[in-house]
C-alpha cells in the first residue's frame, strides 16, 4: 500500500470501486435511483468520507485540463446549436438532388467531419430530429440514415483529440501532438467511412405509400438559421484548430479563451449556453477520476498489472491493450475504460490505439456510446423505433469492420 492507505481503508476502496464499476456495467445501481453519473459521484463522496482519501488528495485525482477542455468544447458546440447550424446543414443536405445512397454518403461525410471537432454527442442531438423530418419529407427510411449519423459520428470523432471526451482525455495526459495524431489516424478513420457507406447503401430506399409517415406528422423545433451567431462560432472553432495544428499553446487555455469569446453575446443569454452543457458527463469525468485516483493509492492497480505480467499479459504492449481496450469499452462504456487503461498506455503509438479502439467499439451496441443512444432516443420521440437487435445488425458488422482496419493499419504503420 502507498500514501498510507491501506488496511480497513483499502479494503473501502476497493469495495467502492467495485461498486462503482459495477454501476458503469449496468448502467446504474438497479436497487436504486442512480444512473452512472449518480453511482460515479456517490463513489466518489464515498471514498472520501470511508476510504482515507483528504478532499485535497481527491480535488489532485482530477485531470483539470480535460475538465476545462471538455467544457469549452461543449460551450461552442452549443453556440453551434444555438445558432441553427447543424439543423440549416441538415436541411441542405436533405434538399440535395441525389439519389438515397448518395444522400446517404453525405450524411456520413458530413457527420464525421463536424463530429472530428465539435463534440460527437452534440452533432447527434442537433441533427437527428431534424434528419428524421427531412427523410419523412423525401419519403425516405430515416433508419439507415440515421444509423448512419450514430456510426458516422462515433467513427469521425476518432479522427482529432478533441472530436469526443475520451479523446480529450487522452491527449490531454499523455501530452500527445495534435497534428501527428490527425496524420495517423485519418487514413483508418477514412477508410472506416467508406465501409460504413458500402454496407449501409443498399439499405437507403424510399418508404413504401403505406409505411411513409407524412413530414408535417414530425415537429421541427429546430433554432432558426443566426448567420451572424453560426460565423462567430466557426471562427472560433477554426482559430482553434489553428492554434492546435501550429502552436504549442496548452489546448485547455486556448479553448476556455475561446469558450470566453463566445460567452461575449448580446443575443445569447449565458444561461442558454449553459443550459446545453452536458453537467452529467463532467460530474461523470470528476467522479472517476477521484474513484481511480483512490484505487491507485492503495497499490491494488499496481499489483494486479505486476500479477498480469507474470502471466505474460502486459496491458501496455499493442496486441492485449488492444484487446483490453475492446473489451472494456464494451463493458464498462468508453470513457472509464480509458481511465482504467491510460496509466498503461506507455510507448509510440499506445495512444492512437487507446483513442481509435475505443472509440470505434463503441458502434457495437446501442448502449456503446452516448450517441448512439442520443439518436435511438431522438428517434423514438419522432415515431421511429429503432431497437437493439436492428441497431446491432449494422452496429456489430461496422464495429468488427473498421476494428480490423485499424488493427491493420496499427500493424503496418512504422
């Protein structure tokens, strides 16, 4: 045991986190009202008042700069949204003079690339209703099309360190250059892409007479088009990418600045803004961190690494944390998958594999990602249902598809 904590107050820890991990598996504590922000945060509390951690010790377990970089990723997506961008690039592209598989080509282009940098989840929530309308308007299945959007989304996002949280975080601790992240994952992402276009193609066909609901059924309470508002927010996010690409400015402090700027608005109240922040996923983020900074203290995780190498598993070498990733990903969801794994993730390369396997693992299921579960959602308000046996028989092809793309091109890359 390390710092002192051991004894009666290990054994605290390592009960809560089981706990706690438990929770992250089934998605909350069924005896209780908690889903896994409830359970994450009660951990945390717990571990503080009954396993020796000071508040001091548990504010230090908190990865600071991914807090400030999440958050002000979220502050312009909600500018983003607030401004009717994603609802307006939504309607274009379902007025396009293309044929279903084209359309639905562009969905997944165009989903990818505003998920590579701003915030997957949000695109999810801002476009879905408004595709759902805009297939029922074309007479169109709006299923495929937004299977397409989930997909597309969670792969896209793979591409940058700032596309989805756990990417954030793994930038942010392992210090990881931007623009060499971008050159080694785009080529699997893209071809990722292009697979999921190939097998879901055929499946973009107009609805019968029958089965087609009329548009004017589904409401479009979409932000009207603000061409002022959606210019400051693109200039924001592109000075971003600018200070990313050729700077070695620390990323939190430039997106918090850029977060800052766009609090500075004469039509947006700072509580409209704020009212879009996703709380939940930052309590969700600080709740680990203090659960898994405990656990650390005790010696537990070190242990069971050394006891794994004795077997000769070693989590850090490509082959098991690929695995491990996959695995976890899809147990505990991605985000505290990555928590559990990053103190392993040692030498070239172990982060672009932590960051493109979990990530696209998480097309497997509907319950993989919060996206996917944004649009199965958003779906079932606008009369579509889509369950988890027909998300899984396009979730698990694309998952075990692009997975072996990237297991391809992590072996082949230099």
């Amino acid at each position: 045991m390390v710092d002192g904590v051991g004894g009666p107050q290990a054994a605290a820890v390592v009960a809560i986190f089981a706990v706690v991990y438990g929770g992250m598996i089934l998605g909350g504590l069924p005896w209780l009202r908690l889903d896994r922000t409830g359970v994450a945060l009660l951990g945390a509390i717990a571990v503080v008042a009954f396993g020796g951690l000071g508040v001091e010790q548990a504010a230090q377990g908190i990865h600071l700069p991914t807090i400030l970089l999440l958050f002000s990723f979220m502050v312009v997506s909600a500018q983003m949204r607030l401004g009717g961008f994603y609802a307006a690039v939504t309607r274009r592209i379902a007025a396009l003079p293309v044929s279903p598989s084209l359309l639905l080509g562009v969905v997944v282009a165009v989903a990818a690339a505003l998920s590579a940098v701003f915030s997957n989840d949000i695109v999810c929530l801002a476009v879905a209703p408004v595709l759902v309308h805009a297939c029922l308007a074309r007479r169109l299945d709006p299923v495929p099309f937004l299977l397409a959007l989930a997909c597309a989304s969670n792969i896209g996002s793979a591409a940058t360190l700032i596309g989805n949280p756990q990417n954030m975080l793994i930038g942010e601790v392992l210090k990881l250059d931007f623009g060499a992240y971008v050159r080694d994952a785009l080529p699997p992402v893209a071809l990722s892409l292009l697979l999921l276009w190939a097998m879901l193609a055929r499946s973009a066909v107009p609805q019968s007479a029958g089965d087609a609901a009329p548009a004017a059924a589904v409401p479009d309470d979409a932000p009207a088009f603000d061409a002022w508002q959606t210019a400051k927010g693109l200039a924001v996010a592109a000075a971003l990418m600018a200070v990313f690409l050729f700077t070695d400015w620390p990323r939190d402090v430039a997106a918090l600045v850029g977060a800052g700027v766009l609090l500075l608005s004469q039509r947006f109240h700072s509580s409209q803004v704020m009212g879009l922040i996703d709380w939940e996923l930052l309590i969700l983020f600080m709740g680990l961190f203090v659960v898994n900074h405990a656990l650390a203290q005790t010696g537990v995780t070190a242990q069971a690494v050394a006891a794994l190498q004795v077997q000769g598993v070693h989590l850090g070498e490509p082959g098991p944390l690929f695995a491990a990733t996959l695995l976890l990903s899809n147990l505990v969801s991605n985000v505290p998958a990555v928590m559990l794994l990053l103190p392993l993730a040692q030498g070239d390369g172990a982060g672009l594999t932590l960051a493109l396997v979990s990530t696209l693992a998480g097309n497997l299921l509907i319950v993989g990602s919060i996206a996917n579960i944004i649009v199965v959602d958003a779906a079932r308000r606008q009369g579509v249902v889509i369950d988890w046996k027909r998300h899984a028989r396009t979730g698990v092809p694309v998952t075990l598809a692009t997975l072996a793309v990237t297991a391809a091109w992590l072996a082949w890359r230099p």
